[in-house]
C-alpha cells in the first residue's frame, strides 16, 4: 500500500495526529492515526492549495483537516490535484522565482518609462478646457505668491508682447504678463490657462529682443503640446493611471496647481518646446543662435550665483563631485545649445 505520511485533526479536538494515508480505489482514501481507521471519499475533500512555505492542506466534511508535510503524492485522485501540484512545484523554482522578479522589476520600469507618461499625455490632451484654464488659473495664484509686482516699464512690456503677437502666437495669442523674479528668480513659465510669465530678470538678461522672442517662442511651444499639464500630471505617479482610466480628474484640484508650478520639464519636452522655438525663429527670418545665446548666458548666470551662495569650505563628497554637485551642473542644457547650433547649421546650409 502507498502510504504517506501526514499531519491529522479529527475534527473533535484541535490535537494533531501523527497519521498515514493510503489510498483504497479510485474514490476513497484510508486515514490511520491513534489506533483509529478512517475511510474519505475524495468527493467529500477541498484542496486548500500550497501557498509559499505552507504545505497542501485538505479540509474534510466532518471538520477533520490533513496536512502534507510535501507536495500531494502522485496517486492521490483529488480533482484540481495535478494543478496545484504544479503550482506548488513552481513556486519553489528558483529560476521562476528570479524570472518572476525580472518580470516585476521590467513591468515597473514600462510602467514609469511609457505607462504614465502616455497616461499623462492622454488625460492632458482630454481635459475640458474650463477644467485647464482653472488649473491655470490655480497654478498663476501661486507663481504670484512666489514673484512680486513687475518694474519692467509698462511700454517696455507692451513692446515685447506686440513683438510676441507678431511674430510667434500664430493665430493662438496667449496672455503675457511680467513679474519680478522672487523666489523663481531668471525664469519663464508657460501655464494652462494661456498665460506666459517672464521674469523681470529674464527680460533684463536679454541682450536684443531677438533673444526674448526666442524665449517666447520656447514657451509657445510648451503651451500647444501642453506640456506643463503632462509634466505635472507624471508627478502624480499612479494616481493618473487611475485618472485616465476612470476619467474622475476632481482630485487634481488639491494636488495639480502646485505641481503645475514646480514640476521641471523632461529633456523631451524641453527639445520639442526648443524645435518648436526654432522653426518659429527660422520662419521669422531670425536666427535660432539669439536662443542658444540666450540659454548659455543664462546658465552662466545660474552658475555665477550658485558659487556665490556656495558656502567657503566645500565638502569632501563636493569637491570629488559626488551626487549633489552632478545634479547642480546642466549637461541637458549644453545639449539644447548643440541642437539649436546644429539646426541652424542645416538650416544655413539648406538656404
């Protein structure tokens, strides 16, 4: 007889029971334990599946229970035997459980690299407008908490934005307002809500207008593909998976404005927002170097006011140039300059 040795409760006490189990024919089992015999119909049985380190169990109808210290024996006629069998066996495979994890850790990754991003870019291009332009409006209150009042003169402003008119808003005006810097500093935001914000600083940067229609050109590119609302909306992390699924955006109320405001732009959409400036600059008759220019003295000027408010002593891990100081050097920005050099290069040649 093929008996197996097990773990047995008899229903009546909660003792367990050194036990055997043999099998009688194709329908029964007999259970020995404690002097005592015990006939199951298979018929009368649940397979409480194995889980990890936990043994299959049966759960019998008179509140008996057997335990298998391993996997089910190949002659038990349990319905469903031959598949948790397998699953028990698979989950003691070292090589499923390292693909396992290699499968988690891609699906992650795809999920981070592609899923939310292509989330973000759908619920940003389906959002009703009325929905944008007060997610806009949110996000300006809190750049003006952050700027304060402009000094750049009223008809030097009024020039600028008859510049932006006529040469890049290109039938889709947005509304241009200037501030001072504040705590953003030499900057320029493209909100939802159809607004462009410079910097007094910005504007002051400049050496020609050129370079400021290069700027507002940049940011027109960021308003058209939306990429504020996508950037902001990526920051969310899962959150806009369930949004573009259920379609229920109320909660981005409480979270987006401020994420409007301090999300950076990826290289992606920093270089879309670029070539976008650039062909505008180029259909102008205007040379996209003002824009390269433009960027390289505004990151000198980053750069000069970090060293100022860079303390004396630096750090052992600073001055090998450690985690902190490869994050505060713009290698993207060095880029940006190249491609903007290397389009007006073509742009020369094909002319």
């Amino acid at each position: 007889m093929q008996e197996q040795n097990i773990t047995f409760y008899d229903g009546q006490i909660s003792k367990p029971y050194p036990a055997t189990i043999a099998p009688i024919d194709s329908e029964t089992v007999l259970i020995c334990y404690n002097q005592q015999h015990r006939r199951y119909y298979y018929a009368d049985m649940q397979l409480i599946g194995a889980l990890g380190q936990i043994q299959p169990v049966i759960e019998l109808k008179d509140d008996a229970r057997i335990e298998f210290p391993q996997a089910l024996p190949d002659w038990f006629e349990l319905n469903k035997k031959h598949v948790q069998h397998s699953i028990w066996k698979l989950e003691r495979s070292p090589s499923l459980i390292l693909f396992s994890v290699v499968f988690v850790a891609a699906f992650i990754f795809a999920i981070l690299r592609w899923g939310i991003p292509s989330a973000a870019h759908y619920v940003a291009m389906q959002l009703p407008a009325d929905t944008i332009y007060k997610l806009g409006d949110e996000a300006q209150e809190q750049v003006f908490k952050l700027t304060g009042p402009s000094t750049i003169p009223l008809a030097r402003q009024k020039q600028i934005i008859q510049s932006y008119q006529d040469l890049v808003a290109n039938g889709q005006p947005a509304k241009v307002l200037f501030r001072a810097g504040g705590q953003i500093g030499t900057n320029a935001l493209a909100l939802p809500n159809n607004t462009i914000i410079l910097t007094d600083e910005l504007v002051n940067l400049a050496q020609d207008d050129h370079e400021i229609i290069g700027v507002l050109a940049h940011e027109q590119g960021h308003l058209v593909e939306r990429h504020s609302l996508q950037q902001a909306l990526s920051s969310l992390g899962f959150s806009v998976l369930l949004i573009a699924v259920t379609g229920d955006s109320s909660a981005l109320f409480t979270t987006l404005p401020v994420a409007l405001v301090g999300a950076s732009y990826s290289r992606n959409f920093e270089s879309d927002a670029d070539l976008y400036a650039m062909h505008v600059l180029d259909k102008n008759q205007i040379s996209s170097l003002h824009l390269a220019n433009f960027l390289a003295r505004m990151e000198a000027d980053a750069r000069a006011e970090e060293e100022e408010k860079q303390p004396q002593g630096k750090s052992e891990e600073e001055e090998e140039g450690g985690i902190g100081s490869f994050f505060q050097s713009h290698p993207a920005t060095q880029e940006r300059i190249a491609a903007i050099r290397q389009f007006n290069q073509q742009q020369r040649l094909s002319n």
